[in-house]
C-alpha cells in the first residue's frame, strides 16, 4: 500500500509539474543554500583547523614541561645523592672529633699526672739538695773519717755523685716526659680545631646544597603547576574540537540533505529530446499482450492494458530504454519488483514484474543499461516484461517511442 501511495504521489507530480521559472527558483534557492553550508562547513573546519593547531601546540609545550620537570627531578636526584655523600663526611668528621675528644681527655688526665710526676720529683730532688747544702760540712767530714783509705774516699764521693746526677736525670725524664704530654695535647687540640673546621665547611655545603635543592624542588612544583593548567587547557581545546565535530557533522548531513534537494530538483527539470528508446527487453521471443483495450488475463473483464507485455525467459535483462533518472526501485503486489525512470519533461518509463532490480532510487541511467530481470512477480500469469510509458501523468503507447 505504501509504494502504491509512494507512485501515486510521483506520478502526481509528474502530471503537475512545477512552472520552469518556479522551479529554476528553487533550484538557485537550493544552490544558494548549498554554497552557504559549504562556507560555514569551511569556516568550521579552518576553526577546527586553528583548535587542532592549538592542541597541538600545548601537547608539545605539556611534553617539554615534563621533559623539563624530569630533568629537574634527575638533577634533585643527584643533589640528594651529593647531599648523601656530605652527611656522610659530617658524620665521620663528628665520630672522628668525639674519638679525639676522648684522646685529649686521656691526654689531660695524662698530663696532670706526669705534671704532679714532675712536681713530687722536683719537691724530692729540693729536699735533697736542701740536705746536702746543709749538711754538706758533716756529710763531707763523715765520708772523710768514715772512708777506710783514698779509694774508699773516692768510691764514697762519687755515690754521694751519682745520687745528685740520678735526680737530675729522673727529673729530666719527668720533664721531657711532660713536654711529650704538652705536644701531644696540643696536636690534638689542633686536630680538633681542624675537624671542627672540616666540618663547618661541610655543614656550610651541606646548607647550601640543601637550598639548591629546595629550589628545584620548587621548580618542580613550578612545572606540576603549569603542567595541569596546560593539560586543562589540553582539555579544554579537545572538548571544543568535539563540539566543532559536531557542528561539522551537522553542517555536512544538512549539506548532503541540500545536495539531495537539488539532485531531486534537477530531475524534475530534466528535458527529453525527442530521440527514441532503446528496446527494453532485447531477448524477447514475443508480444504477449499489447498496449489497448483487453480482456484481463486474471480479473476476467475487459479494460484497458497500458502497457506492452514482453514474454521472455525468466532471468533475461530488462535494459533502461532511455537517459533518465532511477524515481523509484521497489515492490507492490500488483506491479511486482518494478523500476520508474523519469526522462524529463514529464515522460515516464516503467518495468514490472522483475525478478531483481539491478539499480536504486536516485541513480542516474543511460539507455541500454541493465536494470533488473525478467521475472513474475506481483500479479503476473508467467515470467514477462510490462513496459509502460507515461506522458504529463498519462499512459501512452510505448510504441511512440519504440524503434
């Protein structure tokens, strides 16, 4: 019922065509149309164009900017690794001065000693010399008359000597023991100031190190910030690229509807130019029914047939019979698979009963064309060609344009 309606309407308009000057109107409206959509789609494509090249462009800068932030993360990496080695030393240089700390302890504790060593000696060696100042006469006058003969003397001389020259020496041993004391607690006490030194300087780097890093650190911090504020406006180009898509696509489908008005349109003022049609089944074998007034091989009653009825094997090519337009390419239960092919100038061609179509709506066909093939479809009483021609909404005889 639909294709009946739908050829119904097409063969209305045939019948009623528009005015040539009506529809040249349309037409330069329609092209008008064409030519703006196709401006817009333009402008929106170079503005996507200008979106695509900004994207771009900030994914470039976004992949610099971490490039950037990981050289810099690198170089943090590094510093920590120096930073590392330094508190390293720092620590060593402390273990060092404690473990002097202590030496110079020792060494004090030793020095006090051997100072009182020296001092007990030296208070010792004074009584001595004291006592032997004055008791020098007596002393002198007992070994005198206590000496058994000269060498005795000698001999008790000597001892008396000998112990003067023994205090000198303990006291000069004490002595030197003292100095050595002295020195070593000196090199020591060196030792320290220069540890101390070593590691002031090292804390210094150390502090200087650490505000280096503190400022790549914040560098860092720098190029996360920019990064996300380039990756939101990343964002932001790629959501207005997806609405330019859009709107193209918009533009491109009302184009395309455009195009398709226009096509239509010009179909419509196609002209027909007189020449004959080509024959539509080239390898019948006969006229089954020709075009007039006939008995209905089916209804049993006498009316007029509008067309000529080809009997041909089922299969056989049905050809276009002249330049024209593909209208329509479907079904209905009376015509079977069936083609229209408008001509221009309100001439018509149909071809019924098809056992395939070969062509669609819309599609430009020369003469002598393959269109489709003979078959029985619809209401048919064996596998034929009915080819009808329609002038202004009329049925004519095919033979007006038959050769």
């Amino acid at each position: 019922m639909l294709h009946l309606l739908l050829c119904a309407a097409l063969l209305f308009m045939w019948a009623y065509p528009a005015s040539a000057d009506d529809l040249e109107s349309q037409i330069n409206d329609t092209k008008e149309k064409i030519r703006e959509s196709e401006s817009e789609i333009q402008n929106a494509k170079n503005e996507k164009g200008k979106l695509n090249a900004g994207l771009e462009d900030t994914k470039k800068l976004v992949q610099s900017l971490k490039e950037g932030k990981s050289s810099v993360e690198n170089y943090i990496h590094e510093l920590d690794t120096g930073m590392e080695e330094i508190q390293g030393r720092i620590g060593e240089i402390e273990e060092q001065i404690s473990e002097n700390e202590v030496l110079r302890e020792e060494a004090s504790e030793e020095l006090v000693r051997a100072r009182q060593e020296r001092q007990d000696r030296y208070e010792e060696m004074k009584r001595h010399l004291r006592f032997m100042y004055t008791a020098q006469a007596d002393t002198f006058f007992e070994i005198l008359t206590a000496a058994s003969d000269i060498g005795d003397l000698l001999n008790r001389n000597t001892y008396v000597e000998a112990v003067a020259a023994y205090d000198d020496r303990i006291l000069e041993e004490y002595s030197q023991a003292v100095k050595r004391v002295e020195e070593k607690e000196k090199e020591l006490e060196e030792a320290e100031k220069k540890l101390e030194i070593s590691k002031d300087e090292k804390m210094v780097e150390a502090a200087s190190l650490q505000l280096l890093i503190d400022a790549k650190q914040e560098e860092v911090y720098q190029y996360d910030a920019e990064i996300g504020s380039r990756e939101e406006q990343a964002a932001a180009y790629q959501k207005l690229i997806n609405e330019q898509n859009a709107q193209i696509a918009a533009l491109e489908a009302a184009l395309a509807e455009q195009k398709r008005t226009l096509e239509e349109q010009n179909r419509q003022t196609r002209s027909y130019d007189g020449g004959m049609f080509t024959f539509p089944c080239p390898s019948y074998t006969r006229i089954s029914d020709d075009y007039g007034m006939r008995l209905h091989p089916t209804l049993g009653v006498k009316m007029m047939h509008n067309g000529v009825d080809f009997a041909s094997p089922s299969g056989s090519p049905i050809l276009a019979a002249y330049d024209g337009t593909v209208v329509a390419a479907s079904y209905s239960s009376s015509m079977g698979n069936y083609v229209m092919i408008d001509h221009g100038d309100g001439l018509v061609t149909l071809y019924m009963h098809a056992s395939k179509l070969l062509v669609s709506s819309g599609e430009e066909v020369s003469a002598g064309k393959k269109i489709a093939l003979v078959g029985s479809t619809g209401r048919s009483t064996g596998p034929h060609l009915h080819f009808g021609v329609r002038k202004n909404g009329s049925y004519v005889s095919p033979w007006n344009y038959l050769k």
